[in-house]
C-alpha cells in the first residue's frame, strides 16, 4: 500500500541518525528526532527539524523505551519512523507497535525479525530454502546433551547464543577441558544480554571469510540484490574494516552466493533492505548460511558506493510503497570501497572505551571520500553508548587504489582528545596480508597488531 511519508521520526542517535536526516532531506520529508538528555546538543539534534527530549542518558530509560518513543512520534504527528540499527531496530515487537500505531516502521515486519532474530528458526528457515548451513546443533539444554554434540561435531567448536548478536554469547572451545566453562560463560552472557540462554554448537571454521549479501526487496514480491560485501577484518566477532567487492570471490561463487541470500529472504517474504550474511570457507571453498540483519547496516555505505545506490533512500521509499527502483537490476559493480570504522577506543589498553571531548578534529577531505561522523572539534562523547566515532569511507577503480586513498586519508586524519583506532587501522590496511586479500575472521587476534 503506498502512503506518502512526510514526517519521519528517528528512533536512533549518531551517525546513523545524520545518515537518516541525510536521506529524508533528498526525498523533502521532515525529521523529528528523539534524543536523550545527553544528547540534546548533538548534531543529529540540531538538523533534524525537530528535537524531543526522551529521557535520561541511561539506555534503558530513553533510547529503549518503545512506548515512549511511539509517543513522542505521534505527538510530533509524524507517519513513519526509522529505528537506525541497534537499540529498537531488531525488536520485533517495536515494528508490531509502530503498526498498531499507524506509523510506518522503515524496516520489515515484526514476522521477519522474529524469525531471523532467533539463530535457530533462521538456520531452520535458510535449510528449508535450500542454502547450506554450519553444521549445528539444536538448542543444549543440559551438560549431557553438550556432550553428545561435541562428539558429533568435534573440536574446534563454537557455542552461540540463539538469540545473539553483536558477538555476545560466542565461545569458540578447542578442547574437552574449556568445554564446560565455556557452555556456562556463554549461557550467562546471553542471559544477560538477551534475557534468554538458550545456546547451541557450531562447527568452527579456523580459515573463513565474512562475506554477506546486501538485498533489497518491496511490497509486491519485487527481490534484488546489492551484491557482497566483505567484512573479515574483526575483533572478538565485531567487524573493523568493511570492503565490496570481495576478492575472494569469483563469479561463479560471487552468483551462488546471491542466489542462497535471495531464496533466504524469499523464504521469508521479507520486505525492506536486510542483509543476508554468509562464512566461507577457504579450506573446502563451501559457504554457509550464518544469519540474517534485519535492518540497515554499519557498513552499508561502501555499497553504495560500488552501485551508486542511495540504500537509505531506497529503504524509505520501499517502507512508504513504492516499487523496487527498476534500476537496481541492472547494476554492474563499479571500483572498489572500504569503510573504516573510527571508535573512541584505546587499542593499547584492551579497547577500553575513551569518551570525553574532542580537542582537535581535521577530518580528511576530498573527491571519493566520505566521513559519515556526528562528531566535532568541541563534542563530547558521551560514556552511555557504543563507541562508533564515525566511518571513513573511500572508493577507487581498484582495490589498490582504494587501500591507498584510505592510507592517505587516514593519514591525514587529526583527531586530539580521546585515544581512536586510527593507527591501529593503518596497521591492518598497511599489511601484507590485508593487501593480499588474506584476511580472515580470526585474523586481527592471532596477530601481533593487538
Ligand atoms: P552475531 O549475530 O553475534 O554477530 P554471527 O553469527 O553473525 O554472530 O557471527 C559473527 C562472527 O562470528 C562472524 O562474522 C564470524 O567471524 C564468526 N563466526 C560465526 N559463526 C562462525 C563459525 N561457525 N565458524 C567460524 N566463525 C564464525
């Protein structure tokens, strides 16, 4: 059903949210955007069209609140909303509220989250579809049972969390005698991030690739792919460094891979932009399902920049009713993109978090590079929330090119206040094995870079 939006209330904060004020500028809807006391002063706050207070700093009492959020939304009399990624992005139960509301929520239907938010239902769904998954286990529900599947599966091997993300709830175990503390860290760990403990095996593969599928699908049964995106470059499961294309990928492969993400998302009926994610193995040159996100993702931007495709423009047209923009079909990839992540992190002293102020922001500049950043020169960072300063994203004819401009860039880069992973990103880039292409997803760990 198609429905102009004209008012689009941001249920996020930083990068994403300038992101969200960017695309809603281009498509002449307003923003109204609710922000927490901490920040009140942010510059998401100060371009969106409207600013509403939602509480105190503290997650749990303003950025989560659905409710709260549904009423300030209302209030504003706005028609959609776009809950960014993270916080209430992957609440099925915020998509079936923005619904019952009469608010358009810019990502799918709260049965597309529901099934993809739970690892299990997801790999059962992507089987159904066809596509190959890890080897796996159903839910473990006692000492017993984690002990018949590890005979089954063998060492090394991977507990997650059903309900997981961001890496919480994964032990990888390599032997009989982590096996049991591991199964109970990671059962608490889920607990406490997600409310639910409920954990499974995986096979663990030693010498993989991240490499997932962007797709884009609209009301009418209308499915198209964006291509891939590689994403080895990770520290504890948390992706770095994003690329597309992938190099490891050959057509053939590259066609498969499109193909098992399509008939995932099919199999679903899912509606909106969602990303279909993928572990390949090097060894046996097999991928294999791993998940599906269900909203807008960090590193979208370096597809955008191989496709010429404005994917949050698109999302938004897609949630109001439009048809699949036809041009989208027809797309050949174009160069080379990496994003970087910026994280107000000290890598010296195990990542700690460094929030604080800003003394000191030169940003690089110029043709093909692009800062999606809330921060500047005077900005605090406040310590509630994650750590993400900003991407820096650059694109170039080739994959060398762009590992070069990126260097250039980052080089250029003065940010004086809190210690960042700049230098620790032109570690990576700078390395033989990154300009190879040899990266793998435990890569970053095994090195002497941290
Ligand atoms: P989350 O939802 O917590 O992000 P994912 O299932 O998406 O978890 O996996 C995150 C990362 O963990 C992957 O990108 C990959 O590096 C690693 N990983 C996940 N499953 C496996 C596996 N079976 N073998 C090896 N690595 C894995």
């Amino acid at each position: 059903m198609k429905k102009k939006i004209k008012r689009l209330f941001i249920a996020n904060r930083g990068e994403i949210a300038l992101r969200i004020i960017k695309a809603c500028k281009g498509l002449n809807i307003e923003t109204v955007i609710g922000v927490s006391e901490a920040d009140r002063d942010s510059l998401p706050a100060k371009l969106a069209d409207q600013t509403i207070c939602i509480g105190p700093a503290q997650v749990d009492s303003s950025y989560l609140r659905a409710e709260l959020l549904i009423t300030a939304a209302k209030g504003a009399k706005c028609d959609a909303v776009h809950p960014g990624y993270g916080f209430l992005a992957e609440q099925a139960s915020f998509s079936r509220l923005c619904a019952e509301n009469d608010l358009i929520f810019v990502g799918p239907n709260a049965k597309s989250i529901e099934v993809m938010g739970d690892k299990l239902r997801s790999i059962r769904l992507a089987k159904k579809a066809g596509v190959l998954t890890v080897p796996s286990t159903r839910a473990i529900q006692s000492k017993d049972r984690l002990m018949e599947a590890v005979k089954q599966l063998g060492y090394p091997c991977l507990l997650k969390a059903s309900s997981g993300g961001g890496g919480r709830g994964m032990r990888v175990v390599h032997s009989e005698q982590d096996l049991v503390s591991a199964y109970e860290s990671a059962k608490q760990e889920a607990f406490t991030a997600f409310g639910n403990n409920t954990v499974y095996l995986e096979k663990y593969i030693e010498n993989a690739k991240h490499i997932e599928i962007q797709i884009i699908a609209d009301q009418y049964g209308n499915y198209a792919h964006l291509y891939e995106r590689e994403c080895s470059v990770q520290r504890r499961y948390q992706k770095l460094i994003e690329e597309a294309p992938s190099s490891a990928l050959d057509n053939l492969t590259r066609n498969k891979m499109i193909d098992a993400a399509l008939r995932v998302a099919k199999k679903v009926q899912y509606v909106n932009v969602g990303t279909v994610e993928f572990i390949y193995d090097l060894d046996t040159q097999d991928f294999y399902f791993l998940e599906m996100n269900t909203r807008i993702q960090v590193e979208h931007p370096v597809t955008e920049n191989i496709t010429g495709i404005d994917i949050v423009k698109e999302q938004i047209k897609i949630s109001s009713g439009e048809v699949l923009n036809e041009k989208i079909n027809k797309i050949c990839i174009d160069g080379h993109s990496i994003e970087c992540r910026i994280n107000a992190e000290d890598p010296d002293n195990n990542f700690i978090p460094t929030p604080g102020k800003i003394t000191r922001w030169i940003p690089p500049s110029g043709k093909n590079i692009r800062l999606d950043s809330h921060c500047y020169e005077g900005y605090s960072i406040p310590p509630y929330y994650d750590s993400l300063m900003g991407k820096l994203i650059v694109h170039a004819n080739t994959r060398e090119q762009a590992i070069n401009k990126m260097l250039d860039a980052l080089n250029g880069f003065v940010v004086n206040g809190p210690k960042t992973t700049i230098s620790l990103i032109s570690k990576i880039l700078s390395s033989d094995d990154f300009k190879e292409s040899k990266i793998t997803t435990n890569w970053l760990e095994k090195s002497n870079l941290i």
